[in-house]
C-alpha cells in the first residue's frame, strides 16, 4: 500500500485518517494547519509523519510529499482544492483522489455549477441570476472589467437586483458566489427578513466582496427537505454513499444564525426514513450528468468526492449547491458504515477504476458538534476540553476532533467546531442516544443541539415531507 498523504486537520479529516489507517499496511502522512491529536496519533501509530504548515500552499506540500514517497494524496478542505493543491501533487507525479482547481470550481464559484446546470439543461437548477460589479469573472482574482465603475455601477447593479428579486416575488436566497465556510448564504423568512434586507444583504457582499469577490446569486427560495448526497467519482463513474441530512441551523428547532453545521444523521439504508428511493435515484442522475458534462463540455475531469446538497420539494429533487469534498460532519456518517477500505476505494478514484461494488454497513448513524460558547459568533477565547475516555467507552460512541490544538498534552477548543460525537445503532434514536450520552464524556465550554436525531425532530421531517407531497 502507498504511503498516503492527507491534507487537512478537522473532524472529517480524523475521520477520513481513521479509515485509511484501518488496514495496517498504510502509512499515514498528514500536512495540517493546526495539531490535531488524535490524528497526529493516527499518524504516529502507522509509522508516518505530519508537519504543521500552510495547508494551501501547493508547492512545499508537494515537496513535502515528494520527499516522503507519497504516491496516493487526498487534500480535503475546500480552500486547498480552490487554492490548487492537487495541481501541484500532480505536477510532481503525485496520484490525487480529489479534483484539481478546475474541476472544484464547481464549489468555488457557485454561479460556475449554475451555469453548467443551465447550458446543458441538467434537471434540478432552480431560477438564479448573477450579479458583480464586473460581468464574469474568470478564475480566482483574474476578472473581466466591466464598463462602469464605482458608485455609479454598484446603482446599476441594485436595480437589476431590485428587479430580479421582485421577479421572483420577493422570496430569496442570496448566496455569496465563492467560500464563506457555509455560513454566506441567507434565506428570506430565515436570515432575513424580507426582499429590502436581500437586496440590502446582496449589496453587501458586492461591496465587500465576500467569497473572495467573486459576486452574488440569488436564486428562487425553495421549500422542502433538504439532504447531502455524496459520491465518489473517479472521472466517468458516480458511485453515491448514504444520503445524510445536516443541520445548518445554530439552535434546537433549526432557529438562529447558520454554521458550518451542528449535526447529522443518516437512516439504515442509503434512503432517509422521509425520503424516497426516486429523490435518491433523481440526485445520483444529476451528478453523473454533471460529472460528465466536466469531463466531456469543460475539459475538466472530475476525479475525488462530489458533494451535492439537495433539497426534496414538492417538484422533486432540486440542487442547493454541489461542493467538491466531503461533507463535514457528513463524513463522519458516511465512512462508519463504509465496509470496503477507504484507501481502495480512493486508490480507484485516482487510477479511473471505480466499480459500483462498494459494501456498507446498514447501520444508522448520527454525529453531534460540540461547539465553543459564542459559536458561530465570536467564539470564546480557547479553553481546555477533557475527555473521560472511560464513559466515551462506555457510551459506545465515537469522538472526532475538529478545530481544537494540542498545547504541552492538553487540547484546547479553536474558535470553530470543537469536537464531534457519533452514534452508530439500529436506528437513527438508537445512534442519536448513544451520541447524547457520549457527549457527557466531553467536559469543556462547550454546547451541542440536542435535538439532532430525535424521535420528535424526524417526526417533523416525516409530517413535512407529506404535507409537501400528500
Ligand atoms: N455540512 C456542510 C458542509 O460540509 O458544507
């Protein structure tokens, strides 16, 4: 087996570690951003290395890499896919399993995905327009000038904002074009309050040019259920894992600002109990047709795990957004069932021999964030976190450290998501317990929503979907 690189220091990147270390020949090289522990540990154990560092800087991690025989790399996060870190791998004759620069555009510039959808008429592209100051812009910093500057074209731009926004009845999102680390998008009804906050909010990012600059979107408000859909494509093959719902929302009764997500829970199954086999069915057609259209139209071929964030409406299935990694905590759902090696799989991703036979647990899972006071805020100042591994043991549960630092053996919370707990069990209440119990294990300044995974939550879901569609 390669040695193998992983990029990248949160929850999902311990547990892409875990999975890759399960077969013992693996030695694990990691390139991270901040001391994770339990990944250092991971690291340690398979006779591998890690180096703290810049994680988007494509170059020194290449010769990192290269100096170490690296021969399979999975760069994670979506910032070091936008930033181009596959290319540099490849460039040095690294074997990558996620997209280079040109392919993840599909997540790092929204309106990029919605025009793809829209010229090659792939189903599920709700109504969007885009807006800048500047009619396109290329790629990351490199933009077209358009005619007008200034003052005089940012009024230019709030009209057709204005128009657009009552075109579609005043019920919006509005989502910043590049990465806000998911918390950029804000919906009329949710984060606003009606169409003048959108058009005021719409502005806003404009004018400060959140996401990197890259513009605006607004696209229809739609109604329903919403829901990831992972899969690993290996260019050509689109091969989808469980469909797993997040929780963007900060508090119980999915109120408050958006974060980067509080929770997850996938079903037995690769169908959410209040989903259809069809909304499975109609998401995986989607994403082929956008894999193809990348490989065939772009000249772009798309290689890693393709993130698609669905939402099931009374229409049927419609794309919220396509992302170009896993997601987080989704990950975390997906790879405690997989059964065939992850390395393999991804070893296929690379080489284009994907096959339609990977082996899953039907188990149901769900993960629980444990976040710092003041998240998605301003976080407190960072404090210590304490595991009492004897009850985690106890509970059955599984934890997984995100943006936490290890300091002279102690780790300390970051200003993000602190640490994730997983349940695995027979049902989505049985997993959701035995997450509630192992986060009793985890002492800190540190709270969870604990509502993710109950009976009474799903029943929600269940009683929406059918007042949606009888
Ligand atoms: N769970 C949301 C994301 O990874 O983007």
């Amino acid at each position: 087996m390669p040695n193998f690189l992983l990029v990248g220091n949160g929850a999902r990147e311990h547990a892409v570690a875990k999975a890759v270390c399960g077969r013992e020949d693996v030695k694990l090289f990691v390139y991270m951003s901040a001391k994770n522990p339990a990944i250092v540990k991971l690291c340690k154990e398979s006779g591998g290395e890690f180096i703290i560092g810049n994680i988007e800087n494509g170059e020194e991690i290449a010769k990192w890499a290269k100096e170490r025989g690296i021969e399979l790399a999975f760069p994670s996060p979506d910032a070091v896919l936008a930033a181009g870190v596959v290319d540099e791998l490849q460039n040095a004759g690294i074997k990558c399993a996620a997209p280079k620069k040109a392919a993840a555009r599909l997540e790092w510039d929204k309106n990029y995905a919605r025009e793809l959808m829209q010229k090659n008429s792939i189903e599920g592209c709700p109504k969007f327009k885009f807006f800048n100051l500047h009619k396109r812009v290329k790629s990351l910093g490199e933009i077209e000038k358009g005619a007008m500057n200034g003052n005089e074209e940012l009024d230019a731009v709030e009209k057709e904002i204005k128009e657009f926004v009552n075109e579609l009845g005043g019920e919006v999102a509005i989502k910043p074009c590049g990465l806000t680390g998911g918390k950029g998008v804000k919906v009329t009804g949710f984060q606003l309050k009606n169409a003048d906050e959108a058009i005021s909010y719409a502005k806003e990012v404009i004018e400060r040019k959140d996401g990197g600059g890259l513009g605006v979107i607004i696209e229809q408000k739609l109604i329903g259920e919403e829901f990831s859909l992972m899969a690993f494509c290996d260019g050509k093959k689109v091969v989808g894992m469980p469909m797993v719902q997040d929780h963007k929302r900060a508090y119980e009764g999915d109120e408050g600002p958006n974060t980067g997500g509080m929770g997850s829970y996938s079903g037995k199954g690769k169908v959410l109990p209040f989903l259809m086999q069809k909304d499975y069915d109609d998401a995986m057609k989607i994403m082929q047709k956008i894999c193809d259209c990348m490989r065939e139209k772009e000249g772009a071929e798309y290689k890693g795990i393709m993130y698609g964030g669905f939402i099931a409406t009374k229409d049927g299935v419609l794309v919220i957004e396509i992302n170009s990694r896993f997601g987080d905590p989704e990950a975390m759902n997906v790879l405690a069932v997989l059964k065939t090696p992850l390395n393999d799989v991804l070893q296929k991703v690379a080489g284009g021999k994907l096959e339609d036979n990977l082996r899953w647990e039907e188990k149901a899972t769900v993960v629980k964030y444990l976040v710092p006071q003041g998240y998605p805020g301003k976080s407190a100042e960072p404090s210590e976190i304490e595991i009492d591994f004897e009850k985690l043991g106890k509970s059955g549960a599984q934890i997984y450290y995100a943006s936490v630092n290890e300091r002279e053996g102690k780790v300390y919370s970051g200003k993000s998501r602190s640490i994730a707990v997983l349940g695995v069990g027979e049902s989505i209440d049985e997993a959701q317990e035995t997450a509630r119990k192992g986060c009793e294990a985890v002492k800190g300044k540190l709270w969870c929503r604990n509502d993710i995974g109950t009976e009474a939550l799903l029943q929600k879901r269940f009683e929406h979907m059918q007042e949606l569609r009888g």
